[in-house]
C-alpha cells in the first residue's frame, strides 16, 4: 500500500500476484479500491457484477467465496471491487467493530491460498484501516522520484496506531522501488536516498520505468502475459522471487 497516488500500487499487486501464481502458488488478490484497476486488469466487467467486495464487507450475508473470480489461471483469484465500494465510507461508520470486518471475512479463506494481497485505496480511510487489520505483512511501493517520501511518516504513523490497537503482527515486508529510469541522474540519486532512508527495510529488487508495463492494462493482461520477456516481466519476477525467499 501507499497513500501516494501514482508510485506503482495496483501495478505491483497485480504483478506480483501473477508472477506468484506463475511460480505455482496459490493467490488471491482483493480488490479494496474503489477505482477497481485490479479488477479491470484481470478480465472483471465491474459494471456486471452482481456481488462485489463491497457486499462482503456491508452484508454480514454475503461470504466472501460468493464474490470470488477466476481470472486467466487457475491459479489466481480476485475478489473484485466496484464503484460501489465507495458507499462502504458511509456505511461502515456506526458499524460495531468496522475496522476488522475484512479480517473476520477473510478468516475462511486463508487455508485456501498460499498469499493473499489487498491493493489499497490510495488515501487512508476506513478501507485502508481494514486492510491493515487484516494483514500479516505491508508492502510499500516507492517511486524512485522527487517527493516521493512524501507522506510516509503519515504512513508509517498509522501502522504502528494499527499495531498497538488492532494488529501487534503487522510487519512490513518490505519497501518497493519503482518507476526507476536508470538514464537519470535524478532517479540514480533518488534510489541512494532511498536505500539511506529506509536502511534495511527496501527490498533489493528495483521495478523500473517501463512503456510495456504502462500498455499492459490496456489489454487487460499482466505483464508477464502481455510481455513476457520484457524488462517489467523480469523485475516483477525477481520481485516474486525475493519474497519467496524473504519469507523462508
């Protein structure tokens, strides 16, 4: 997640979920974003759905297996958004325990899959809250630009607010470079200021600015189907490969 609009958010959870799912791992990517990118990107026709995420976390009725989408393998699964999941900043206000509701809905699930990712609004809100509470571990993702700290320590504040109240297991994972352009001396700058910065905590492997990634929504593909020998393909790869690793 990243409060900042534009550093690569659904990008990488898209991404990083395909190339898990490649690897052999069972994925479930939840949609938590009103603007439904995710949904979109793998195949969803978000103004046919009849159920949404958004009914999983307003209607105590709805499971979340209902709402779940089988995408272009048969190992990843979406749990798609709508524009509906905007109502859910309203409705979830006078609710009695709103901040776990996604924890508790995902709680039957969990045996099903090998990873579960949650691509996050890109403002912090109710919806985000749920996220946090419901996750093991936080994945950030960072341009490799001006500004791109921007923000962070409202990020890095809510999580230990999350910690202490909600969730004492969240972790970050770790930090993401992206948007690197290795031909700028800006972005060569920008990357040592960013390993300086968050010392231990950013990942090795650097996404970097990539057209085929840009065009790869436009045909509703991940990269590794829409270009599978690119050089975004590759990084998300290696992505995948130093989380697997991480996490042994």
């Amino acid at each position: 997640m990243n409060q900042k609009g534009g550093c690569g958010k659904t990008t990488t959870a898209i991404n990083l979920s395909a190339c898990l799912a490649e690897m052999g791992y069972r994925v479930l990517l939840v949609d938590l974003d009103p603007q439904a990118h995710a949904s979109l990107n793998l195949g969803v026709d978000t103004h046919k759905l009849r159920k949404s995420i958004y009914h999983v976390l307003s209607r105590p009725d709805v499971p979340l297996h209902e709402i779940i989408h089988d995408t272009y393998s048969e190992n990843l699964k979406i749990a798609p958004s709508n524009s509906f999941l905007s109502s859910a900043l309203v409705d979830l206000v006078n609710r009695v325990g709103r901040e776990e509701i996604l924890k508790n809905r995902l709680g039957p699930a969990r045996a099903g899959f090998d990873y579960i990712f949650i691509d996050c609004p890109p403002s912090l809100n109710i919806l985000t809250i749920n996220a946090l509470a419901a996750s093991d571990g936080l994945l950030i993702p960072v341009q490799v630009q001006y500004f791109s700290l921007e923000g962070m320590n409202d990020l890095f504040t809510t999580v230990d607010l999350v910690k202490s109240t909600l969730n004492p297991g969240l972790s970050i994972m770790g930090i993401v470079p992206t948007l690197f352009d290795k031909r700028t001396k800006l972005s060569r700058i920008m990357l040592d200021a960013l390993k300086d910065y968050f010392k231990g905590q950013l990942l090795n492997t650097v996404i970097s600015l990539s057209s085929t990634l840009a065009e790869a929504p436009i045909y509703r593909k991940p990269i590794i189907l829409y270009c599978p020998n690119s050089k975004g393909a590759h990084d998300y790869r290696s992505l995948a490969e130093e989380i697997t690793q991480n996490e042994r």
